[in-house]
C-alpha cells in the first residue's frame, strides 16, 4: 500500500525573543474604541494568566515570511537526505505572504510558495509551488493535500511548510497583539510503498464560514486615529474560544474513530498552539468524549508559554522540536500514533491522524 511519509523535519525561529514586559508602555484600546484606563500591568498581567504566553519571537527587520520558510525548508531537506529537484510540489502555508516591517504592506506576489522555490534554488520547472491560505490550519491542510495528491499519483515527494510573520500583522492598540509571533516549521513528505499502513492514516477538515465569517478577521485599528496599516487581526477571542471547544474535539475524535484506534492508542496531540487555556480545554474535552477523566500528563505538549502563537507554524516546529528530542521530555518512537489538530480563521478546523513508521 502507498503512505505519506514524513522523512524530514525543520523549524525557524527568529532569534529576537520579546517578553511580555516589551508591551509597558503600549496604549491598549477596546472594542468601543476607548482607551482601557486600567494600570497596563495589570492588563498584561491578566493576558499571561489566561494564554500562559511569557515571550514570543519577532522576525528581524531583514526577515521576510519567505525567508523563514526558506530557512526550515532546507533543514528538513537535509535531513530527508533528497535532492530538492526531486520535489514535486512546495506547498507554503501562510496568511498574509511578505510584509514590510516598516509600512506593513502586504506582498503575496509572487506567492511565497514561489519566492521560496527560488530561494532554495529548485530548477525543476515541473516542481509545482502552491500556496495553502487556510488560517492556522493551513500547514495540516497542506498536508493532507500532499497525501492526496500521492494517492492519485500525481505526485511523490513534496516540501510542507508553515510560516508566518504574524508580528507585523497585528493592531498595536489592540490586546491580542501580545498573542501572536514569528516563525516557520516544514516537514518533507514521501509517497512510500509498504506492505503496512503507517504515516498519515485519517484525518478530517470542517469549514463554517456563515456566521462563523467575522470570528477572525482584518480590521481597522481599535484607535481612530491611528496611522499604520488598516491590515489587522482582528480576533473576537470569546467567540472563537467557544468554537473551539465545541467543534475541535469532535472532530479529532471522529478522525481518530476513522482511524480504528482509541484515545488509549494516541501517544501525543500536537494542536496548534493558540493559547494555553484553550489548549488545555480542548484536551479534556477530547478525554471527556472517551468518558476519560485522568488526562496523561505528557498527552499535549505546549510551545506557546515561549514561542507565542505563531499560526500555521506552530504545529509543524512542535513536531520538529520533538522529533529532535529538544521539547522538555517529550518523545517520540516508532510506532506511536500521533494526532496534528488546529483551528483558525475561515472558521476553518482540521487534523490528522500520523504513525510513526517503524524501521
């Protein structure tokens, strides 16, 4: 039988480490466009009780999303051990292309699926680049794309990544800033015949897009004066903690039913990482699906108390960090079934279901 196969892994993230004490002398606004009066420390203090999030990283100003992608694409290529124009497909998931550090334009054209083909020098002109606008769930969705396009036989080796500069699409006034960050995570996927099934195994993708339209979105500035880009995310953070809670879990359970295993089979679950609480949320909701009340400690590792949300990048760097033993305890062997899961803007929702092949 065919399987997609993960044979190499690389991340990216930039060297400048900003910590919560970086946003002090912001001026934070709220939704009904008036400035929020209470002592900034307290509001900060408020922001890292609820997301967990200590520091996050910025790209530096030389830095491009591009860049980033470019950087863990060649990481993952070395360690899969091809020659890059063996690819047949880059596939970049991101939100927002390029952005000037300075006056915060967008630039997606090229695409940047495109711009990293040539920043790794791929000659092959039969080497397909495609770009994956998908929210935070891009990356997963990228790679169930990959997974598609070997089963129709169209495709053998593909390069996933996911990479965003997030830091310069946010509004300054806005409390979520503190949330998101820089970085890029790239996995290469093979085509491999085995006599067993291993690799990606299920998976499944929802999209509610009637009401569910305005959750995450781009916006003007909470202040009416201010004079930067009118590009900004704009989060309503209840409405999509509530979604998340209500559909992820599902979702992953019924991917993991698709599968023919049970929670008890699952060794990690590697959800993007968007904020800690309603990580740890969705977590026990899943176990509570399985009537489980006793969560594995080690179940659901998290990135996001250092390296902030950094969308479709965090899932993708998680799996790097632990694959090269340099998460905390965390491990992975042959055998072990993972789940990738994420949720964003679209509203968009995915996972999948991914075992280790054994050597």
């Amino acid at each position: 039988m065919l399987n997609t196969i993960i044979t190499g892994s690389g991340h990216f993230l930039p060297e400048r480490i900003i910590k919560n004490d970086f946003f002090l002398d912001y001026d934070f606004f709220g939704e009904d466009g008036q400035k929020i009066e209470k002592p900034i420390e307290e509001t900060i203090a408020k922001f890292q009780e609820i997301t967990e999030i200590e520091e996050r990283r910025y790209a530096d100003d030389r830095m491009y999303t591009s860049d980033l992608a470019a950087i863990a694409a060649k990481k993952a290529l070395e360690e899969a051990g091809i020659d890059k124009e063996e690819l047949d497909y880059v596939i970049v998931a991101n939100n927002y292309g390029d952005i000037d550090p300075v006056y915060r334009q967008v630039d997606s054209m090229p695409s940047i699926a495109t711009r990293v083909k040539n920043k790794l020098g791929i000659k092959n002109n039969h080497c397909r680049p495609y770009e994956m606008l998908f929210g935070c769930p891009g990356w997963i969705e990228g790679m169930i794309l990959a997974h598609h396009l070997f089963l129709s036989g169209t495709a053998k080796k593909a390069l996933v990544i996911g990479a965003d500069t997030l830091s310069r699409a946010v509004d300054p006034h806005d409390r979520t800033a503190m949330i998101f960050s820089d970085g890029a995570g790239a996995v290469v996927l093979e085509a491999v015949e085995s006599d067993k099934k291993e690799g990606i195994i299920s998976y499944d993708t929802l999209c509610d897009s009637l009401d569910e339209m305005d959750y995450l979105t781009n916006d003007e500035s909470l202040k009416s004066d201010y004079e930067g880009s009118k590009v900004n995310i704009k989060m309503r953070g209840r409405k999509v903690y509530e979604y998340a809670l209500r559909k992820v879990p599902a979702l992953i359970k019924r991917t993991i039913d698709k599968s023919g295993l049970d929670i008890s089979d699952i060794n990690k679950v590697l959800l993007h990482q968007a904020n800690a609480k309603m990580d740890h949320a969705m977590v026990q909701r899943l176990f509570r699906l399985y009537n489980i009340k006793e969560i594995p400690e080690d179940i659901a590792p998290m990135t996001v108390q250092k390296f902030g949300n950094s969308s479709v990048a965090t899932v993708p760097t998680m799996y790097d960090l632990i694959s090269k033993n340099k998460l905390g305890d965390h491990k992975f062997h042959p055998g072990d079934h993972l789940v990738f899961g994420s949720v964003g803007a679209g509203m968009n929702i995915n996972a999948v279901v991914y075992k280790i092949p054994k050597k």
